[in-house]
C-alpha cells in the first residue's frame, strides 16, 4: 500500500515538473503564483486519473485501455478546469483552450512515460515497456535541449552592458528614425545610452504638461538557458494613439547577435 502511494507521488511530481517546464517555455518566464495554481489544479486531475488507472486495471487485463481511459479522464478534468476559468473571468475561450489542451497532452504523455518506467505494461510481457519509455525519453530529451537552446525564458535581471549593447541594438534596427530624430527613450534599464547612440531616458521630463512628445521604449533582453537566443520588447508612439511595439527575437552567431523574426505585441 505505501509503495503505491509513493510510486504514485513519484510519478506525479515528475509529471508536474514537467508541466512547470512546458508552462516555463510558453509564457517565456516563471511566475511563482500562476504556476503553483496550475501545479495544484493540474495535481488534482493526476489524482482522479491515477485512481482510474488503478480502479480500471483491476477490472480488466487490457493496460492500454487503463491507461487510455485514465488519460481521457486527465483530458476531461483539464477542459473542466478551462471552462472554469472562463467562468471566473481568467480569459476567453479562444485563447484559454488552446494552451490548456497543449498542457494537458504534454503533461498526460509525461505521466504515462513516467508510470510505465515505475510500474504500467502494456501487456503481459515487458517487450513494449523499455522501447516506450526509451522514446519517450528520447524525445523529451531532445525537446529539452531545443528548450534550452532556442526558447527565451530567463529574463535578465541586473542589466550588465552587453545586455544594453543588445537593447541598443534592437531599437536601431526596430526604430532608425527614432533615434535619429532624438525621440524620448522609456526604459527602466540603467545603461550608458549617449556612449550607445541613444538619447537618455526622462531627458524631456520638464516638458510642459499636456504637450505629446514622440517616444520609443526597450525592455531588458529575455535569454535561452544557454544565451543563444534573445527576445527584446520595443516599441514607439509618434503620436497619441499612434504607434506599435513588437517582440523581436535573436540569434547569437560568431559574429554577435543577428535579428531573425520580429512579432507585434500591440497597436495603437
């Protein structure tokens, strides 16, 4: 009894950790608060498919359809968890569903990959056991390394200068009108700007109030676990509700870094 208690906290904590990553890598960033809700909510659904599992392997000899039947009952409970939160006013259904139904299949094939390695077989024999678990393995192993390689999510937090040498980078490429015309530069970051060919941010602060002045924005560079890709947010408004930003991503080459797509964050 307390060894299938404990294979089934193992087994779920490393479903979980897995869904941390995904979660990690699809926001570009770790919130502690909106993770440990999905953690928590996602644990539930692991607890009502594991007890399925458990329940439907006793009734029957087929592993494939306890463990098919525990994975649709882990799928039912992440679309009733979706609906919820449209309910309490989380987010839409167009956008919700989408990323919870990813989640919920990363972290339903993790947690079968995980329960085969521990305890499942798929037949009386173990022959179907370690080729899956290697596959799975493998490819988790492989989406790990594409993760870390090309997948932004540690954001920088003390700006060091060649984190401002590549935020000026950015805004010349995303705005050369911008910063030949001396527009007003919005960021939080302390670097030295006049030294990169940039106005200094708050330089306009005596402006007369009311009066509209022209201005672009960089945010601190966010990196791939390995610092071979980069995503920088700029923007810039050259007149009151006239203006756009974007999400610009980078690629680190012998020759420093190389701008390879841009995506749009918002219009005004």
């Amino acid at each position: 009894m307390m060894l299938g208690i404990l294979r089934a906290l193992l087994v779920g904590a490393a479903a979980l950790c897995v869904l941390v990553v995904a979660f990690c890598i699809h926001f570009q960033g770790f919130h502690f608060a909106s993770v440990g809700i999905f953690v928590a909510l996602f644990a539930i659904c692991l607890l009502a498919a594991d007890l399925t599992y458990d329940w439907l392997s006793k009734k029957s000899r087929s592993r494939l359809a306890a463990y098919s039947s525990a994975a649709s009952v882990f799928m039912i409970c992440t679309f009733v968890l979706a609906e919820l939160m449209v309910r309490l006013s989380f987010d839409n259904r167009a956008s919700i569903y989408p990323w919870m139904t990813g989640f919920g299949i990363v972290t339903t094939v993790a947690w079968v990959a995980f329960d085969l390695l521990l305890r499942g077989r798929l037949d009386t024999s173990d022959k179907w056991v370690k080729p899956m678990a290697a596959g799975l393995a493998g490819v988790a192993m492989l989406g790990s390394l594409w993760g870390a390689f090309a997948v932004p999510i540690v954001t920088a937090q003390a700006v060091t200068p060649a984190d401002c040498a590549l935020m000026a980078q950015a805004l010349k490429e995303f705005s050369p009108e911008g910063v030949a015309g001396g527009m007003r530069l919005e960021t939080g970051a302390k670097c030295d700007w006049r030294a990169l060919g940039l106005p200094e941010p708050g330089r306009h602060q005596s402006d007369p109030i009311g009066e509209f002045r022209p201005w672009f924005s960089v945010e601190p560079p966010t990196y791939s676990l390995f610092k071979t890709m980069a995503a920088l947010s700029v923007g810039q408004e050259w007149m009151m509700l006239g203006g756009g930003g974007q999400t610009c991503f980078y690629s680190r080459t012998f020759g420093g870094w190389r701008k390879y797509r841009c995506e749009t964050s918002w219009i005004s």
